[in-house]
C-alpha cells in the first residue's frame, strides 16, 4: 500500500472511530442559565475546548467497546493535539477540531 493510501486508510478509521464516540455522548446542557443568564457566544473558543474535553474523555471512556489499547488525554497545554490513541499497535496522535454540521460533512465526502 502506497503512503497516500495508508494516510486515507488511517483517516478513514478515525472518521469512524469518532462518529462512534459521539454515539456515547448524551444529550447535555453546555451551560446553566442561572451561572451564564445571557449565555456564551457563539464563537467562544471555551466552547470548542469543552465539546473537545467531552470528546476526548469519552473516548477514553469508552477505549475499550471501541477496541482501543489507550487513549491518553493528560497531555501539556502546549502540545500540538489532543489526544493520542492507541490502536493495534499504531499510535495517532490526534487533534479534535470542531465544527458546524454542514461544513463537517463537506469536509468529510471531500477527503
């Protein structure tokens, strides 16, 4: 297999694996109106960074029903991703970006 190949391969397995944690994640309330009466804005990077934690975690979480050897989120501030996640032997050293539904899917057919 080609390096261009193994790239799409790998990358294909992530799209899935993470289309599964979000399978975990519950319906939930970002913030509590009593804490942030008039909410955060929409463009607030803290948001990004707790739906990132809310991923990340799950994933660890549920490391083992997605047939994962580990997952490591306890990494320094300053690294480069988010999370490095160990899978038949290969580590992938991954950073969660998020975005709106409609750009995501975009995005996803053109890889």
């Amino acid at each position: 297999m080609n390096d261009i190949a193994l790239i799409r391969q790998e990358l294909s397995e992530m799209d899935t694996l993470f289309r599964n944690v979000i399978e975990f994640i519950p319906s939930f309330d970002i913030t509590d109106p009593k804490v942030l009466p008039y909410g955060l804005k929409s463009h607030t990077r803290s948001v990004s960074w707790i739906v990132e934690q809310v991923i990340t975690q799950q994933t660890k979480y549920h490391r083992e029903q997605l047939n994962l050897e580990d997952v490591d989120i306890d990494l320094p501030d300053t690294c480069l991703h988010d999370c490095e996640i160990k899978k038949e032997g290969k580590i992938y050293f991954v950073n969660v970006k998020i975005t709106n539904a409609e750009t995501r899917d975009n995005k996803m057919e053109a890889i």
